[in-house]
C-alpha cells in the first residue's frame, strides 16, 4: 500500500531528472574539441585582477573573494562566477568596469569549494549552506556600506544561484538581479536544440545519483560528483584551479528548482546573454524570462549582438552599470 502511494512521485522524480540528461548534459557524449570560443578573452586587454580577501562562512569555512571599490560607491554588486570558475578568470573585467566608469563597489566570491575559498572541491554540505554563504557575504559587504542599495549577480551556473537565492526564505534584502548568459537549468528549457550546437555539450550528468538522493530525502549521495564539466585538457592544464565536476548538493545549489515561478516572484531584474552564446539558446532564454517575469517587473532583457557565452563578460559592465544606474536613479 505504501508503495503505491509513493510510487507516482518517484516516477515523477525519474522523469523530471531523465530531462536533466536531455537538456543539460549527454552521458554518452565525450568531451571534444574546440571549446567554447576563448580567442575573444585572450585577445582582451588586460584589466586589474584585486588580490583575494576571505571570511569565514557560518560552518567556517573559508570564503575567498575579490572586492573592486571605488572611492565613492553609489551601489554594490556582489557577482558570482560560472560552473567550474573562479574569480580569478576574467572576471575582473566586469569588477574593474563597474568600479571605474559607475562607481558601483563589486565583489566577487568565489563558490565554496572553488577557487580560493575552502572547502571539498565542487562540493558543499547542502545546497542552503551555498545560500548561506551569499548571506556571509552580504553581511561583511554591509559592515562597510550599511545603506547603499545592493545587488545579486552571476555569470551562467551563478546567474542560476542567483535566482534560488532569490526565492530562499532566509536571503538578505536584495534590492535587484543579474543575470548574465544565465543557466536556469533544465526545467527551464533553454538548451540548445541538440542539432543545432553541433552536438557539443558542456556537461555529462550521471541522472542515477539525484533519483537515490531525491528517493532519499537528501540522506544518499548528496557529495556525489554527479556533474561532469567537459572542459578540454589544455584548459584544465593552464588553469589548474578550474573545478571540472560538481557534487549532487552543489549543482542543486545553483539549479534552480522553480525557475518559472521563482521568475515570477521577481521586482528588478536585468538579463543579458550573447547572440552567439555556445551553451545556452538566447532566445529560448529570452523568450522565457519575457513570459515568466510579472507585468509590473522592472526589467531589461536584451541579446547582445556578436557576443558569445565568454566574450559578453568583456563587456558586460557597461550594460550592467546603465541598468543599475538607472535602477537607483529610479528610486532616488
């Protein structure tokens, strides 16, 4: 009797993780060559790179990140990098642009388990622990600016973070977000169609470990390297502190759950995504956020022409630093 109580949702669970499989990764898929377009950000002039700061995160561990300040801020972004990432690889281009032409006081985590920070590689004890860490953050960035308005961002799997965040009852007052080349998961639909990314795939998931930890409530294989990240040799080679997979907990962390109905729920958002972007579709992206955000949302949604899913960082700062111009001048 219990099993035929319990038996539908576990079949709903296995259908909804058997789309993780479609839509974000292919098991059977290897990694290949070329890459993602990298020639625009090695061409790119060089910026500033601000040396790492740490915090301690409520289970104390240690927090890396990188603080781009200006002498008289008027917002603060806090802006968190993409799957596998850190701060260290050309974000400063959207630090140091924010800082110099807006006056807008950034900072830059990097993810526990990423980067400088601590913790076990790709990993984190539970997916709040991951929200958690931006409220760390959030209330070291208000020791120094206490009033001033403040924002939540992220580059591709940290604009998916930025949106669970958004809908987690115990997050701090945000007063607007960012979503740059966002990943809003694979119940979002905003893949590429297979056939037309040239068969190319950016992750492999093993579905198998988030039907267990699902069935089990969380208690089996939440440290699982569940998430595959396809990142070519010579890339992991050059930059030894790329994260090539991430655990069952951690890609629940920045996968969001709801994204229609955590869309929906938003009051200030600005998204962006390249006309070229390799991982996600720019108008299925689009086309989503258009029809999930409320009619009284203050947004902007734009495909910016030529770019793809790296080369819009190089530019990012100056839509980004209009938008929240704008916002704050609103307001004021």
């Amino acid at each position: 009797m219990i099993l035929r109580s319990v038996l539908p949702s576990l079949m709903v669970v296995f259908l909804l993780l058997v789309q993780i499989n479609k839509s974000h990764a292919e098991q059977s898929t290897p990694p290949q060559e070329p890459f993602f377009s990298l020639k625009e950000i090695k061409n790119a002039q060089k910026k500033e790179l601000m040396p790492v700061q740490y915090l301690q995160a409520s289970d104390e561990t240690s927090l890396a990140f990188r603080a781009y300040l200006p002498r008289h801020a008027q917002a603060i972004l806090i802006f968190y990098h993409g799957a596998g990432a850190h701060s260290g690889l050309s974000y400063n281009h959207i630090g140091a642009g924010l800082r110099d032409d807006f006056e807008i006081a950034v900072y830059m985590p990097d993810l526990r388990g990423h980067g400088s920070s601590g913790g076990a590689r790709g990993d984190a004890p539970s997916d709040e622990q991951v929200w958690s860490d931006i409220n760390a953050i959030v209330k070291h960035v208000r020791v120094q600016y206490p009033s001033l308005p403040l924002f939540i961002g992220g580059h591709s799997g940290g604009a998916g973070l930025a949106l669970n965040y958004s809908s987690w009852e115990q997050r701090a007052a945000i007063d607007g977000y960012l979503f740059l080349a966002p990943y809003f998961g694979f119940r979002s639909e905003t893949s590429h169609d297979q056939d037309k990314n040239g068969g190319y795939t950016f992750s492999s998931v093993n579905v198998s470990d988030f039907v267990i930890n699902t069935m089990s409530g969380g208690l089996f294989l939440g440290h699982a390297k569940a998430v595959k990240f396809n990142f070519p040799k010579r890339i992991l080679e050059k930059n030894p502190e790329i994260v090539p997979f991430n655990t069952v907990n951690m890609s629940k962390a920045v996968t969001p759950y709801s994204p229609d109905t955590q869309f929906s729920a938003l009051q200030q958002f600005g998204l962006w995504i390249g006309e070229k972007d390799e991982a996600f579709d720019p108008v299925k992206v689009t086309l989503f956020a258009q029809k999930n955000s409320a009619i009284n949302t203050q947004k902007e949604i734009k495909i910016v022409e030529g770019e793809n899913h790296f080369s819009i960082i190089l530019k990012a700062s100056q839509f980004m630093g209009l938008w929240i111009t704008r916002t704050i001048n609103q307001v004021n």
